[in-house]
C-alpha cells in the first residue's frame, strides 16, 4: 500500500472491495489501531480464513493498485456478505452516494 505521499509503500493487509477489469483492483487497508475510523471487523465477519486480530477496514483509503501486487497464497480472509455490505455502505456514505 502506498503511503499518502505515494512515495513510499508498506506491505500490510487489504480488502479487496472490488476488480477494474484484469489489471486493477480497488483495496481498502486495514488496521489492528481499532481507533482510527473505518469499519470494525472481528472473526465473527469472516466467511472462509481467519483474522488473527479484530481490525478496522480504513474506507476512507479506497486505492486503485494493480492486481499483480495481490498473490492468491497470500489470501488471509473472505468477509461474510453482511460484513461485506457493512464496507460497501460506508463507501457509499463517503463518496454521497446513498442515503443514510
């Protein structure tokens, strides 16, 4: 994930929220600093995997990267359509797309 800056990345954890065709993906970082602002997600949210610690899905860092930085073995979790639809609502609160 890149920094703000984009000048320097950290590897870390992400949500896949969504494909832009074969190359791009739209991540989300998360956190284990359950105080910064997102979406909390515990084990109870996940469908297949685990989650070592609760986390915060941080939605205001939606970011296109492109798909070859994402490795199939490094898949850690997939969120329960609920837990999912609880990111997807937070997106859409931020960007004014639907209401509250």
């Amino acid at each position: 994930m890149p920094y703000s800056d984009f000048k320097t990345f950290k590897g870390r954890p992400v949500l896949v929220f969504k494909e832009l065709g074969k190359e791009d993906l739209l991540v989300l970082p998360l956190t284990t600093n359950l105080s910064r602002d997102g979406v909390k997600i515990t084990k109870d949210d996940i469908k297949k995997g685990s989650l070592k610690k609760d986390s915060v899905v941080i939605v205001p860092k939606l970011t296109a990267i492109d798909s070859s930085l994402i490795q199939e073995e490094n898949f850690i979790a997939r969120l329960k359509t609920k837990s999912f639809g609880r990111v997807h609502r937070e997106i859409c609160l931020g960007f004014e797309c639907c209401d509250e």
